[in-house]
C-alpha cells in the first residue's frame, strides 16, 4: 500500500537523515518512475501504469506504428531514470504526444 500522491518525500527526507547521506540531498525525489510509483501508489498505481503503457506498446505492434512504438520505448527508459511523469511537463508530453500517435492513423486515412 503506497503513502499517498506525493507524500512520499517525508519518508524518503526520514531515510536520508536516517543514512546520514549529504544534506544536499533532502527534498530529491526518487528519480524512478516506477520506484515513485510503488512508493506513493502501491501495487496499484504501479500495475495501472503498467498496463496503460502495455496497451499503447500492444497498439503499436499490431498496426506496426513504429514512431509509437520509438517513443514508447522511449519513455520505458527515460523512467529509470527520471520521475518524468510525475511532473506537469512530463504529463502533458505523455498524454499529448501518446493521443496523437496512436489517433493519427484515424485521421490520416
């Protein structure tokens, strides 16, 4: 069961003085979707990422989309390393870029 949308950075504040890790780093996120994810909204939040991200990919194998499926790819791993969806900009690309790939054959015939 995860902390709640963007409650997490308590915890992970707790854990950094808990290590004793360099005060410069309090108040950095996870800097992994996923992990974010798995934190904030459990098991979950995790496998409703999972399986949208699964039927956009399943969508661009059956009509071989392949700048769908570029940027899909894209996104798996940019994820492990950045909490791109997490932010404003992050979210609007997704959701803006993955309408309109997976819409235009409609309007393109």
């Amino acid at each position: 069961m995860g902390s709640g949308l963007n409650n997490s950075q308590d915890n992970l504040n707790e854990k950094y003085k808990e290590y004793n890790f360099y005060p410069g780093f309090l108040n950095y996120n996870y800097h992994n979707q996923y992990m974010q994810i798995f934190a904030e909204l459990g098991v979950v939040g995790l496998c409703l990422l999972l399986l949208i991200i699964l039927f956009i990919f399943k969508e661009a194998i059956i009509y071989k989309d392949y700048f769908l499926l570029s940027f899909i790819i894209l996104i798996l791993v940019v994820s492990f390393t950045e909490s791109f969806l997490w932010r404003q900009r992050g979210m609007v690309f997704f959701i803006t870029v993955s309408l309109l790939l997976t819409k235009r054959e409609q309007y393109i015939n």
